[in-house]
C-alpha cells in the first residue's frame, strides 16, 4: 500500500551558518559598534537567543537572522518568535523557538482534514509526523496537494514515499 510521511524539519546545519553569518554581520556593522548584539544557539531547547542593547537594535539583529535564514533556504514559518525580555541595565533578549515535527493538535486537524476530504487515504499520527496512506499515488499526490493547500503556516515537508 503506497504511503508517505508530512513532516516538519528544518537543516541545523544550514541554521547555524546563518546564525555564523548573521553574528559576523552586526559585529562588522557600523549602528552596532560597541553594543553586545549577539545571536546565540540553545541546542538543547532548540531555541536561537537574540541578544542586543535596546529593543530597536533587537528588532535589527532579527531582521538580519531572518535574512540570512531565508538566503541559506530555511523556512522562517519554523520560527516562532518569543517576547521579549529585559536582562541587566538596558539590555534585552528575545528567545526565538525552532519548530520541529508537527504538535499533537496540528496532526489531529490534518487527519482530520484528509477524513473530511472524502479522499480514499488514511492518516495516522505517529509521534511528531503523520503518515498517509492510500490505495493508489493519484490518491496521495491528490492529499498532498490538500495539504499544501490548506495549511500555510508551518513549513511542512513530504518525505519517505513507498511504493
């Protein structure tokens, strides 16, 4: 029975020569000259911490995170950006979360988006990727294509088609 896994992944390889650059990019940058504007990787909480003088200087050294994120191909939907917070003197930080695999709720409203389909696939949750599977390919391509469709807003890739 043909099947396929909608995952949600992102290349921390290419996250952190992003961060390489972008950490490389305010220490060379002339409005950041004696500031403490960093971007740091938390590997364990998957989380990239964005440190700056003031909340204006955050905003800059996130928007420079995101632009070499987006010129190495990460998806900037897997980032969920936190609140900010202030740390000693002036300071603040900001806590910006990586998305990996798909939660508990957004699996559940993907199968039930194939079941409300009337699609001739079934889809089951299996710890953080939901499996699809079907009859024919026309079938799976049809749910793939549903799929792109109907959920935007996290970055969902297709992966380990069987035949």
């Amino acid at each position: 029975m043909p099947s396929f896994d909608i995952v949600c992944e992102v290349n921390h390889v290419e996250i952190r020569n992003a961060v390489d650059q972008a950490n490389k990019e305010v220490t060379n940058r002339f409005d950041f000259k004696g500031s403490d504007a960093r971007i740091e990787i938390n590997e364990k909480d998957k989380a990239l911490i964005v440190f700056a003088d003031d909340e204006f200087k955050l905003r800059q050294v996130r928007d420079v995170l995101i632009g070499k994120l987006a010129k190495r191909g990460v998806d900037t939907r897997a980032l969920e950006p936190g609140k900010m917070e202030p740390i000693s003197g002036d300071k603040v930080k900001e806590t910006v979360k990586v998305r990996e695999g798909i939660e508990q709720e957004r699996a559940k409203g993907i199968v039930k988006l194939l079941k409300d389909s009337k699609l001739k696939v079934q889809g089951s949750i299996q710890g953080d990727l939901v499996r699809v599977s079907g009859a024919k390919k026309d079938m799976l391509q049809d749910a793939i294509a549903l799929v792109r469709k109907s959920i935007t807003d996290i970055p969902l890739q297709y992966k380990n088609f069987r035949d």
